[in-house]
C-alpha cells in the first residue's frame, strides 16, 4: 500500500502553442518553409520575446511554450486539448515518426498534446504556427 502524501504530483502540462503572454518556454523558430525548428535545450520565453517587433507578432516568428490553462483556452473540450486532438487526427494516416524519430522537443515530458495524442501530436506540431494577430 501506498501513501498518497509520498506520491509525487503530477506534472503541470504545457500547451506547446501559447500566446507570448502566457509563455514560459521558448520552444522554437518558424523557419521561411512554415515549420518549427525547435530549440534544445528548453530556454526561457524571454530569450524569444525580448527580439520581438512591433512589425509582427512574436508568435508569427516563434512558438512559444507555457502551462495549459485548460478551461481558460478555447480549445478546452472540458477533457483535453481540442486543437492538440485536431492537428494529430489530420496527421493520424501518417503513422507518426517512430519514438527515436521525434524531434528534439524539450517539453514532450509535460506536453499536453503528446500527454494526450502520443506521436501523432509531434508529427503535426511542428505544422503549427501560432501568429496572436
């Protein structure tokens, strides 16, 4: 028998496409193709938005990483991420890359799309830009 006051919490989940407000984590550059290119080590979200402009918005240039805020976010289903399960359904006849295949992501641990979706959500994350216009 376990005791629960020694189980460790569970970890917070991150939503791998957050507004700069709500970043914490700079977890990639869109590259002139329209694909993340993502950084690794996991590195502050101000190293991202302190190179911010006021030309265009951050989240057109990078993603940007930050705690799920769940009922808060429009994507909320009231039981998971909406747009997480999106974007892995329309990736989903592409198997999804094998497990050593996956990019270099340095929230996957916490991400609450892989949390949720598995491969599939890695396969179409870097697909995704989040441009805050």
């Amino acid at each position: 028998m376990t005791d629960a006051a020694h189980q460790p919490a569970p970890p917070e989940r991150m939503c791998p496409s957050t507004p700069a407000a709500n970043a914490t984590v700079f977890l990639g550059m869109i590259t002139p193709a329209g694909r993340v290119a993502y950084v690794t080590p996991a590195l502050p979200a101000e190293v991202a938005l302190a190179q911010a402009g006021a030309d265009t918005p951050v989240e057109s240039r990078y993603r940007l990483a930050g705690p799920c805020v769940t009922a808060k976010c429009g994507f909320w289903t009231g039981a998971h991420c909406g747009l997480g399960e999106r974007m892995a359904a329309s990736f989903q006849e592409v198997a999804g890359p094998a497990e050593d295949d996956l990019p270099r992501c340095a929230i996957r641990r916490t991400c609450r799309w892989y949390a949720e979706q598995g491969r599939a959500a890695c396969a179409a994350c870097s697909h995704v830009v989040t441009d805050a216009r």
